[in-house]
C-alpha cells in the first residue's frame, strides 16, 4: 500500500519574501490535512522508469527555511509550510532535493545557518534585504562535506526578494565549483526564478551550467512529472527503453510482467517460453537455477523491490522477489531483468516448490 503524506500549508510561510518584493503579499487560504499519496515513496509494485545517464557523483544541496528557523512550540506542523511522510516533516525545498536524489542518486546536504531565520514572516523580510542591501553572507554551519568527490552539484533553494537567499551565497563562497557541473532548482510563491539563476551561475564559476527549474510551491506535491522531464531535458537521466509484455504461469496461475530492454534480459528473453523449478526462500523470495550462462552480465545490486525478476550470475540463477522490500540487503548481487505488475499475494499461498514458466504475452 503506498504510503501517506498530509501536505499542511499555511500563511505563516507560503508568503515568501519574494512576494513582499514585489510590494504584496500572496492571501492564500491554508490547506488542512489534506490527505494525498506521496510521490516520494514507491508503492510495492511501482518500478522507476528511468535511469542516470552518468556514475558520475551528484550532491543535492539545498538551502529551506525549515531546518533554518526556530518556531514558537505553540507553533507546529498544522501551520507551517510542510510535508509530513511518516511522521517525517520536509520543506519544499528539500522535498524536491529528494525527488531529484532519488532520479539521479549521490548525497544530499542541506545548508545551515549558524544563527536561525526569525519565523515571523516581516521579520524575515526585513533580515532578507539588510543582508541583501550589505551583501552579508550568513555564517552556515561547519560540515565534514568533501566538495571535490562530487561531479554535479545541484542547488536549491526558495526564492526571496526575486533572487537567490544570501545562505546560498555563503555556501558558493564557501566551496569552490570550479571545475564541476553546477544545476539549480528553487521553489516560489508565483514569481518564477527571478534572477537567481544568473547569481549561482556568476558566483560558482561553474564549467557546465544547466538550466534550472522553478517550482510553485502549490504544485510542490504534483511536481514529481516535471522533475523528471526537467531531468531527462537536462541529460541528467533517461527513461529506460520500451519493456515486453510477459505472463508468469504459478501452477493454475497466469500472472502478468514485463521483461525490460536491457542486453541481459533480451539474453534470457530468447529463451522464452522458459520453465524454472523455483523453491521459496525466507519468505521473501522464489529462485532456481538456469540451464544457459548469459554473457550480458554487467552491474549488479544487492537490494530488490517487491515484483522484482532477477539474474544472479554468482549462484547462476533466476528469481522472483515478493516480499521484505523493506530490508532488501542481498549477500550476492542480482540484476533485475524484468518484473511481476500482478498482485504478489499468490506466492504467500503456493507450495515450496514450483514450476514457474516465463512466456511472451500474446
């Protein structure tokens, strides 16, 4: 069952100091517990339609007026501008930081300030443009972050005053980009990007710089979409190719997959209709063992996702994962070759010992 999240908006902080630059405020209505389905967690039979284009490494770094601000107690996640995922509260920033984490990989860190940001919306208005008009750079918080081992590093942001939040300034003062490819993103309050990107670009010295994208912060919890266009735009992923209908026999059972496009996969495809006899293993999986040695045999993982069809080259198997995808930790590697879309309860119920027969669909 997918997870989730109750997205809790309010006034308190949907008014963004860009806004006020602009001499009015946004009159927004809060919206209250409105129950939705996160689009950061995948649900047990979803499969990521995409893949980094490059093993280089990617660091999100991200700047949110949560994790920046001290609220009042009396002050809590049903009046701030919020997502709540189990009990976890991310700004919006940060939740786009994690959905582009999750398309691309690499570390995420968030920028810190030493001294938080009043919670009082003209209070942080007027901070904002002193430290704009004197050009101070916030002092942030001391990290262990090693710069040089990343290849790209995104930047985040929401923006104030139609630019970039000094905080960000002071990071790109900071740490040295020269060299590395530089991405922005940021959220707003209706007034797009303003000039940020044309700050980051002159003030991190970039080699690459790639064109960014501008979230409204209404549309943050349908934003997943253009994330990954933006991404795929960008050359930063690309969606996987066209996968094949297949059918799965269990016994009585005839359950429907795809088997992806990969070198690999197409390997064992040629070899459909293929029977398997397949023997649980810790409630969490059916495996046996192949008669051919695929030559495709790259890469590797030691985690599933429940629905998963896999190859194993160390035990010269082939298996299905149903189960236990929230402690997917493997002792060997696998490499996932198609998957089952059907309902994954039938392998609760069947015997320890099956013939499993994998087919094109008709």
């Amino acid at each position: 069952m997918k997870k989730i999240v109750s997205l809790l908006l309010s006034t308190a902080i949907l008014f963004s100091p860009s806004a006020c630059s602009e001499g009015k405020a946004e009159q927004n209505d809060f919206i209250k517990n409105t129950q939705i389905e996160s689009t950061l967690q995948k649900s047990d039979n979803e499969e990521l339609n995409h893949v980094a284009v490059t093993d280089k490494k990617n660091l999100i770094v991200y700047f949110s007026r949560m994790g920046n601000t001290e609220y009042p107690q009396e002050i809590d996640a049903s009046t701030s501008a919020s997502i709540v995922i189990d009990k976890d509260t991310f700004g919006t920033t940060e939740y786009v930081a994690r959905i582009i984490q999750e398309s691309v990989g690499g570390d995420i860190h968030m920028i810190q300030t030493q001294s938080t940001y009043s919670y009082d919306f003209n209070e942080l208005r007027n901070i904002n443009h002193k430290e704009m008009d004197t050009n101070f750079l916030p002092p942030i918080v001391e990290s262990d972050l090693n710069i040089e081992q990343y290849d790209t590093i995104f930047i985040g942001y929401p923006v104030w005053a139609s630019d970039v939040p000094q905080a960000v300034l002071s990071f790109l003062n900071e740490y040295d980009l020269t060299g590395k490819t530089v991405v922005p993103f940021c959220t707003h309050d209706g007034y797009g990007a303003g000039r940020s990107y044309d700050t980051i670009k002159e003030v991190s010295h970039a080699t690459i710089f790639k064109d960014g994208i501008a979230i409204q912060s209404e549309d943050i919890l349908s934003s997943k979409n253009s994330v990954i266009e933006w991404l795929t735009d960008i050359n930063m992923i690309e969606q996987k190719n066209k996968q094949t209908a297949i059918t799965i026999k269990v016994g009585d059972n005839i359950l429907n997959g795809v088997i992806y496009d990969t070198a690999l996969a197409q390997e064992i495809k040629n070899k459909f209709p293929l029977t398997i006899s397949m023997v649980g293993y810790g409630n969490r999986e059916y495996y046996g063992s192949v008669d051919f040695y695929p030559e495709n045999v790259e890469g590797g993982q030691k985690t599933f996702e429940n629905g998963d069809i896999t190859y194993c080259e160390a035990h010269h198997n082939m298996a299905i994962f149903y189960s236990q995808t929230d402690n997917p930790i493997l002792s060997v590697d696998v490499i996932p070759i198609g998957k089952v879309t059907s309902d994954l309860s039938i392998f609760e119920n069947i015997g320890n010992k099956e013939e499993i027969t994998f087919s094109l669909a008709e």
